[in-house]
C-alpha cells in the first residue's frame, strides 16, 4: 500500500501544482490564497522526498520521443527541498508584508517555471521552463511599479538574451547528438556536447548565474520591486541556474572555476561600497554564486558536492537576509543602511534573524555555510583535494570569504549597532518572524556538528561513487581542526579590518563600472534603431518614389516620351493632346512595416519554393 502510495507520488508533478496554487490566488479569499499557496510548496517538500527515483511523465512532444518532465534524482530531490521549504515561508512572509494577491499570484507561478526547470529529465523541457521563468520573474518585478518599470526592462532584455542563447545551444546540442537527453538510463549526467553548443550554453547560464560582465542585472534590478518579491527573486533564478550549469557541464572546466573566483571576489568588493541595503545583498548573490561556479569549474566529487551544498545553504540564508533587510524597510520606510542605526533596541527579534542569515553566509562555525563553504575550499586546496592548478584559485575564494565578513558586520553595525535608533518602530509581525526564524532554525540545524552534519550529508547527491554521508562523514570532518583555525583566522581578520576601513569606507558609494552596461546598451540600442528606421525610410521613400513614376509613365506613355524628349535635344516629338489630359497620377502608394515584411516573405517564399 505504501509502495502504491508513492508510485502515485510519480504523477504529482511539483510545476502544475504550483501553478494551480496561482490561479486559486486570485480568486479565493487573501487568508485562504495564501494559505494554499503555502501548501502547495509544502507539498514540494513532501513529493521531493517521497516520489521513486527515475524520470516521469514520459511523453512525445513536437514529434520529439522519451521528453521527461519530471525527473527524480539526488540533485532533482534536493533542489525540489531546497525550493520547496523556502517557498513555502516565503507565502508566509509574503502574506505578512501586506502583499496583494496579484503579487503572490505572480511569485507562486514564478516558482512553478523555476520548479520546472529543476525536475526537467531532458533539455527540451528545461528550455521552455527557462523562457517561462525569465516571464514570470520579468512580471514579478513590474508589478511594484515605479523605477523597478525600467529596471524590469532591462532585466527582461538580459534574460531574454541568455535564454536565446540557451536555446541556440540546445539546437546545437540536438544537431551534434540527436537527443535532448539530459541524463543516461544508469542516471549520469550527459552534459553537452563540446564546441558550439557548450559554449553557447555557457553563455547563456552565465546570464542567470552572473558571471563577471554578465550580472549587471542583478545588482540593478532586485533593490527596486516590492521587498517581499525580492525574497522570492534572491532563491530561484540564479540558484537553479547554477544547477542547471552542472547539468550543462558535469565534468568541470578549469577556466570556469577560476570564473566563479573571480565572481566571489568582484562580487564582495562591491558589496562593500553599497549604501542600498538591497544592493549589498544583491552583490552577494553573486559571490555567493561564484564559490557554486568554482566547485562546479573543479568538477571533482567534492568539488560538486561542495557546489550543491552551498547552493541549498544559500537558497536559505539569503533568503533569510532579504527577509530580515525587508521588515526593517517596512518598519522605517529607508533602504540606506547609513542612514540607520541602533534598531537591535526597537527590532530584537529582526536582529537577531538577522544575525543568524550573517552568520551562515559567512561561514561561521556552528552555522550551515560553514560546512558548504569549506568543501568548496578544500576542494580548490592543493593542501586537501585540489591541484596545484587551483591554488591561485583557493586564494580568490579566501579573499571573497573576508571579503563576507566585512560585508556583513558593516551591514549589521549600521543598521544594528551603531548609534542610538532615530526610529521608535515596532518589530516584526508574525508572519515575518515565523517565516524568518523558521527559515533560521534550518542554518542552525544543518551547521550543526553533531545533528545537522549527518542530515546535510544525506540531501547531497551522491557524486562519482563517493557515498554520502558514510564516507563523507569519515573522510570530510567538516569540524577538523584546521577548518577551526582557519574560521578563526578569518574572523580576526575580518574585525581588526573593518575597525582599519569603517571611516573611510562610509563615505564611499560607488557604482559597479559595469552598469555602464545600461547606459550603454540603451544610447547603442536608440541609436541602431534609429539608423534602421531612417534608412528604412530612405528605402522605401525611394522604392515608392520609383513604383509612382512607372505607374504615371503607364498611365502618360506619350507626355513621358514627350518629358524624354525634352531632354534629349536631336529628337523632334510634335506635340499631341493627351488622352487623360495629361493629368498626373493622384494615387499613393504606401505600406506600413508590417505589411512590406508580410508582402516581402510571401514573394521570397515563392521565389524558394520555384528554385527547389
């Protein structure tokens, strides 16, 4: 009977339930909305865990064979628990905020195309949830209104260039193999082929993931929609991304790796010279995201597994931190952490949620980061399993983990510390505190050495043949020694040079060069659009010009002949009276863009088919 119960699980495909919970939304009383929609994020959860391991849903599609939709695996299964559990407390929070329906609505189906992407079985299916996600997060941030209109603009034009991307390197992946085969029948993943179409794909992951040059996106576009959306926004996109990217590419490469260094540190220097509390965190997504791309780069069993952990560790502490940022904003109404000051007095419980998320992403014992982080670390050391290939690479990843300390007790002394408190607010509404100390509660567990360990072991996934947790509890010892000695290294550091920096770092507030991506793209953009439509307009005045002298000649062949004539001066024409009087052509030959192009491709069309 159980064994039925969860074939049955087979059939409950996470996306449609999702989505199902996004429409009910919309039309079911707020309470009761949200209710179900926190549901069915918990129900997530529960298939993750319980549906049998193989791909699902089997279907023809397009005339394409075997198209799975619903894969389980080790990695399907933690993503889905990962997403599941955060969603499920981010409703929760949502409802808390005075969020709308219609923004839940729109969160929720944000959720259901981020849910499909991670149980996709083959790279057909992922690239239509890929577009879909791209939509549904586009949609999440114009919902706010405002600046986040024109942020979501360019958002939508990032990710719609990424995802064309994506989709080029599937065509090619289809082309260079003859399958959409995400993984083998024995459940490995296949990866795609070398040359274009891993290149493309990388490229276009890279978008989502924010590679270096890449990522302007980020940092300029989840400050700027409601701060409830921004929870959503810090879980999703770019951390299933960065699943998908092991996908793309299994076996690792050295060149990738040494991109998500550069990633940690780019992406903690400029953290550090944010006032936006928002942006600050924004800018961590991306270090955060650059120690996933680094063990995923390495490519070997600790590497990735290190890779994964972080990612499901991160998909909760940043969460957690945007949680936290966000009731102080709607408690004070301000978004400049300098601004702030002494709010650990009128917001404990806000302080110390957020104590807990700045604890986990800098990795400090006892804390889920700890763990995740230091696999990622001893993968690149050549002192542990790393190569001497790797070992500039270790030394990026340790500068972006002091780069994290600074951060983050530069964020907490201002808004929390510093000061006496200018506000006389109130501290964080139900909802917000169970969403947050929930979410809370799951760093704590996992970090720690005795209980959370052996249950972090088991939501990794087994990666070439190294079993986890057994060997991996005996062999890894996330609590060794040196691990100790070098968290308290980083510690030291860390204080002792935020106590040099915090003057002079106050009164700075610089802009990432690279946003120089907007201005840019837009004056480039106006202007390619202007030198198409005016020499479009050249063209066609000219063709139009061209088709009403040859319809006035037809129609006036002997006042032409006589025109001709005047020009020419040995020829002697009588005159004659002209049948029409010799009225000129009163008709106006003009098409709009859309009719030439119509009228274009039917005479190309025809002119193909006459030569094949």
């Amino acid at each position: 009977m159980i064994d039925a119960t969860y074939d049955i699980l087979a059939y409950a495909y996470p996306p449609l339930i999702v989505f199902a919970a996004a429409l009910l939304v919309l039309v079911l009383p707020r309470l009761l909305g949200f209710a179900v929609g926190a549901l069915s994020l918990a129900s997530v959860v529960a298939i993750s865990l319980l549906a049998p391991e193989g791909a699902h849903l089997t279907r023809t599609f397009l005339g394409f064979q075997d198209i799975h939709p619903f894969l389980i695996d080790d990695f399907t299964r933690m993503m889905g628990i990962a997403l599941g559990f955060l969603g499920t407390f981010a409703v929760i929070y949502a409802y808390s905020s005075e969020s709308s329906r219609h923004l839940a609505a729109i969160a929720l189906a944000y959720v259901a195309s981020a849910l499909g992407a991670a149980f996709a079985g083959d790279w057909l299916v992922l690239v239509f949830m890929w577009e879909i996600m791209a939509l549904t997060s586009t949609l999440l941030v114009w919902q706010y209104g405002g600046d986040a209109v024109r942020a979501g603009y360019r958002y939508a034009l990032a990710h719609g260039i990424g995802g064309s991307l994506v989709l080029f390197a599937v065509i090619a992946q289809y082309a260079a193999v003859g399958s959409f085969a995400m993984v083998t029948e024995a459940g490995e993943t296949v990866g795609f082929a070398d040359g274009i179409p891993l290149l493309l794909a990388v490229l276009g992951i890279g978008v989502n993931v924010a590679f270096v040059g890449f990522h302007t996106w980020l940092p300029d576009t989840y400050p700027r929609p409601h701060f409830a959306a921004s929870v959503f926004l810090a879980a999703f996109t770019t951390k299933t991304s960065a699943y998908v990217l092991y996908r793309a590419i299994p076996e690792g490469n050295l060149l990738l790796a040494y991109m998500g260094g550069a990633m940690a540190v780019y992406g903690v220097v400029f953290a550090l010279l944010q006032h936006d509390m928002r942006a600050l965190l924004s800018y961590h997504i991306q270090a955060q995201l650059g120690y996933m791309v680094a063990g995923i780069g390495i490519g070997s069993a600790i590497g990735i597994a290190g890779a994964m952990g972080h990612l499901f560790n991160n998909v909760l502490y940043k969460s957690l931190l945007f949680m936290a940022v966000g009731v102080v904003i709607y408690r004070t109404g301000e978004n400049d952490l300098y601004k702030l000051g002494g709010l650990w007095r009128e917001m404990p419980l806000t302080a110390i949620a957020f104590a807990i998320g700045a604890l986990s992403i800098t990795a400090v014992p006892g804390f889920s980061g700890f763990i995740s982080k230091g696999m990622v670390l001893d993968a690149a050391d050549p002192a542990y399993y790393g190569g001497s290939e790797y070992q500039a690479l270790y030394w990026l990843l340790f500068i972006g983990a002091i780069g994290t300390f600074l951060s983050f007790i530069k964020l907490g002394y201002y808004v929390f510390l510093h000061g006496p408190s200018e506000y006389t607010v109130k501290d964080s509404r139900t909802g917000q505190t169970v969403a947050m100390f929930s979410v809370g509660g799951a760093c704590v567990l996992l970090g720690l050495p005795a209980i959370g360990w052996p249950v972090f072991a088991d939501l990794l996934p087994l990666v070439d043949g190294i079993g986890i947790p057994d060997m991996a509890i005996n062999e890894l010892q996330p609590y060794s020694a040196s691990h100790l000695q070098d968290a308290l290294i980083l510690i030291v550091i860390s204080v002792i040079g935020f106590k040099l920096i915090r003057k002079p770092l106050s009164k700075m507030d610089y802009s990432d060069p690279s946003l120089i991506v907007n201005p840019t793209g837009y004056y480039l953009g106006r202007g390619t659009m202007l030198a198409t439509t005016e020499l479009y307009a050249a063209v066609d005045n000219a063709v139009v010009s061209g088709v009403k002298r040859c319809y006035w000649a037809g129609n006036n062949p002997v006042l032409a002949v006589d025109e001709t004539a005047r020009r020419l001066p040995m020829v002697d024409v009588p005159e004659r009276q002209h049948a029409d009087g010799g009225r000129s052509s009163t008709i106006h030959l003009r098409a709009g863009i859309g009719t030439t192009v119509l009228l274009l491709t039917i005479i190309l069309t025809v002119v193909i088919w006459l030569l094949v």
